[in-house]
C-alpha cells in the first residue's frame, strides 16, 4: 500500500543508499574548488572618530532623530516630503525646517556654498552638512549623525539610509562639510 501525502505537496522520495549520497556529494565538492584560491577581501578599515559636542545638543539631537526615522523613504529626483519622497537635497532642507524652522538654501551645490564655516572631517559633530562630488564640485549632501556616519537619499531606485563616511565611495568623492548649528 502506497503512503498516502496532501494534494499539492509531493510525494516523499524513496530512500536511497548512503553509497549514492557520498558520491553525489563528492562531485559537488569536487566542482567547487575550481583550482583556484578562494582570496576573502577584508572590509574596508574605519577610523576612530573622534566624538565632538554639537554646539547647540537639542538641535542636533532633533535633527538626528527626525533624519534617522526619514530612513527608509523612497529616493524621488526633486522631493522633499516623507510622502513624495527625497533627493538628497530635499532631505536636508526638509529636516531643518520641519525640526527647527530653519530655511536652508535648496540645492547641495547652494547648501555647499551657504554662510557657515567648513569643518575639518575630524571636527565633524552631530548636524554637520557633509558634501560629495568630484573635485570641488559638490552633488550630493547628507546629515553627520556621528562616529563617522551621515544620512542621506542616495540615488535613484533607492532609499534614505546610513552609511559610513569611510565607504570606498564617499570616502573618494569626500568634498567637505558646514556647520549648520551654532
């Protein structure tokens, strides 16, 4: 007598010997290796950042939360809600206002060049603009949250996130960072 098994689930296979399993798994070991080395890349190295006080701490810390809970809002060339979604600009701006009623110019190129002074990268404190490009022109903007990370709207088909300034890319393409807070 046949077992008996649940429509749409298939039926249990019959046992096989160990003798075919050891074969079969010898052969797909074998096929793994290739001849070839495996050579495992060790993650990029991060630098001790150091902790600096943001002048103004309720500021930041407003900032910091209302950027860290946009994270995951879809990126959208030109918007600036949590509904519509960011560009990187627009994530910046939108924060400053709805945080602190603070009107920042709207571009990353305008933000860059904006009243404030530029910070060192290891003066960088909680709030600070960081801005990337290539040479010194700048195309993209995020927030520093601290030991070494920023928020930002990265690009098209993404979203809001956190990433480390010490990321291949953004540590390459690293134009400077403003004060906003004071």
């Amino acid at each position: 007598m046949r077992a008996r098994h649940y429509p749409g689930k298939p039926a249990p296979a019959p046992a096989r010997g160990p003798v075919l399993l050891s074969l079969l798994l010898l052969a797909a070991l074998a096929g793994c290796g290739g001849g070839q080395k495996a050579v495992r890349q060790a993650p990029p190295a991060h630098r001790a950042w150091p902790v600096v006080q943001p002048e103004n701490p309720d500021a930041a810390n407003a900032v910091l939360m209302r950027a860290i809970s946009l994270v995951g809002t879809p990126y959208r060339y030109g918007g600036n809600t949590p509904e519509g979604g960011f560009d990187c600009s627009g994530l910046v701006t939108y924060v400053y206002r709805d945080m602190l009623s603070l009107s920042l110019p709207r571009t990353s190129r305008d933000l860059a060049a904006w009243q404030g002074p530029r910070i060192a990268p290891e003066r960088l404190a909680a709030g600070d603009l960081v801005f990337f490009g290539q040479g010194k022109a700048v195309s993209h903007v995020g927030i520093y949250v601290g030991e070494g990370r920023f928020v930002h709207a990265p690009s098209t088909g993404g979203t809001v996130r956190l990433d480390h300034l010490d990321g291949s890319y953004w540590r390459d393409h690293y134009t400077g960072a403003k004060r906003v807070l004071r």
